[in-house]
C-alpha cells in the first residue's frame, strides 16, 4: 500500500506538516498582535481568522491549481489541438515510412487512412470505421 501510493502519501504528508505549521506560526502571530494591541489573544478569534486565511490561502493557490491540472487533463482527454503537439510529427514521419515502402501505392494508402480516421491538419481523429482495408 506504501509503495503502491507513495506520491500520494508524500504529498499528503506536505499537506499535513504545511497546514500544520501555517496554524502554529499563525498562532504565534496572532499573539503578537494581541501584544500589540494591550488585549488577550482568544481562540475564537483565533480560529476564525485562520479559517479565513487559511480558505483565501485555498481558493486563490489551491482551486486555481486545481482548475489548471483538471483542466488540462480534460482538454488532453477529448483531444484540443493543444495536446496533439507530437501527434504531426509522429504521422509525418509515418507517412514516410509508408511512401518508402510502396511508392507507388502510398499515397493512395495515406488518403484512404486520412478518410476513415477525419485527419485534417495533421491531427487524427478515429471515428469507429473497422480497420484500413474496410469502409
């Protein structure tokens, strides 16, 4: 279980040793600040004022991160131009191959793959058509 989920485990570790230490240095700092201003820190006050901060802290860093990783993940899903960066490079260099072993029929072959998977602009897209050979 350990090695299996190590990164989460690390990175829940992160989480609990920084939340931690953002509630402790804040309770020193919210004693300071009582000092300060002749009064007696109370928890109440206390608690409240790091809820805050701590949930400003969370939608400002946390959510917007959250946001970039989910969200490029799902664009990479259902397949923006942005996530095919390598995809044209990969089929010109196929598209080669293909035309060094037929020559003369390779552009026919590249044509018809292009139809049944809707390539345009270097970007494949299968769409459920059986394999080359059938329409």
């Amino acid at each position: 279980m350990m090695k299996r989920y190590g990164y989460a485990w690390i990175t829940l570790a992160f989480f609990l040793v920084s939340i931690a230490g953002h509630w402790v240095f804040g309770w020193y700092s919210f004693v300071d600040e009582a000092r300060e201003h002749h009064t007696t820190p109370e928890v109440g006050a206390y608690l409240m004022e790091m809820g805050r901060d701590t949930f400003e802290n969370w939608q400002s860093e946390f959510l917007q991160l959250l946001w970039q990783v989910a969200g490029l993940a799902y664009f990479l899903y259902v397949g923006s131009p942005a996530s095919k960066e390598n995809d044209d490079r990969l089929e010109a260099k196929i598209d080669e191959l293909i035309r060094m072993a037929d020559p003369i029929g390779a552009d026919v072959l590249i044509d018809k793959i292009d139809r049944n998977y809707l390539r345009a602009a270097g970007h494949a897209k299968p769409h459920g058509h059986d394999a080359v050979g059938h329409e």
